[in-house]
C-alpha cells in the first residue's frame, strides 16, 4: 500500500464523514473543511518527510556512484536510521497521526468514540483507498516486470506509469455533464 497526495483530500473527508455518520464526533458544520485539512495535514506531513528521504537516498547513491538497482536498499536504511516508517508499517503510522489529529483539532467539538471505535473507521477508510492503489500496483509492477525492481529506473518508470494510472482513474470517475 503506498498513500499518494492526491487522494488525501478525499480520505480526510471520508474520515471526518465516517466518523460524523457513526456518532463518534461532533463537528459543526462549519468547521468539517477545516477539521479534514487537519487530518490532511498529517498526511501532507508524512508525504513530504518520505519524500526527503527518498530524494538523500537519490542523492547518496549519485554521491557514492552506486548502482541504481541499490536505491531501495538505500531508501530503507535511510529510514530505518530516522526510525521512519515505510509500506504498510507507515500506513499504520499514518492512522495513528490522524488519530491524534483528530484529537488535536480545535474543529472538533467532541469525540464520543472509543480509540478502537475512531481508528476502525481510519482504518478502513484507508483500506478503500489503497486498496485501488493496489490494483494500480499490480498492473504497473506486471508491465515492469522487465525491470529490476528496486532500481533507480524501476522507481522512476513505476511512479510515472502510477501517476498515469491514477490521473486516468480520476478522470473516469469525473461526472460528465
């Protein structure tokens, strides 16, 4: 599973609306944007640190004239020193900073649900999303099955087909008038 920026609108908002429709929080109605932009923001913030990490593991295999096919070796040592998380492991972290964000939000009148309560919801919204992803994943991955996986132009080539994928996908699910 991998979280990409464009969706993260719109699992802020089916969090936040999940979470209203079960009962579990209070939010006026004035307040929901601003109560989805700081689940958002959470989100924003991990994108945005991985995207550090994977830009110095670009960075030191230029430095060091390693191999691209060394680049998630090196990403995950980067990591693993900054003790942050990746894959599923980070979208666990994900959940867990939304969480807090949602306790954090002074959008939020109340929250009536559990911890358990909020995070199944978080959870499974996060599931809809990037469970699509996976699907995305599984067609790139098999039209790049000529490719090292791991390697700098494996990286490069998957994002690119990736962002296709999901640009065409949204487009298809635009109404149209």
């Amino acid at each position: 599973m991998h979280l990409y920026r464009k969706i993260i609108p719109k699992i802020a908002h089916d969090c936040i609306r999940g979470l209203r429709l079960n009962e579990y929080v209070e939010i006026e109605d004035i307040q929901v944007i601003e109560a989805e932009l700081d689940l958002a923001t959470t989100m924003v913030e991990y994108m945005n640190n991985e995207d550090r990490i994977s830009q110095e593991a670009r960075s030191g295999l230029q430095r060091r004239h390693l191999p691209a096919d060394r680049y998630a070796m090196v990403k995950r040592s980067i990591a693993e020193v900054r003790e942050f998380p990746l894959g599923e492991a980070g979208v666990n972290f994900v959940a867990g900073k939304v969480l807090e964000a949602l306790f954090d939000s002074d959008n939020v009148e109340e929250i009536y649900g559990s911890d358990e309560e909020l995070r199944t919801i978080i959870d499974e919204v996060l599931a809809k999303h990037l469970t699509v992803d996976e699907e995305i994943d599984r067609n790139v991955r098999a039209a790049l099955r000529n490719k090292r996986e791991g390697s700098y132009e494996f990286e490069t080539e998957y994002n690119r087909r990736v962002r296709e994928l999901t640009r065409r996908a949204a487009q298809a699910a635009q109404p149209r008038y």
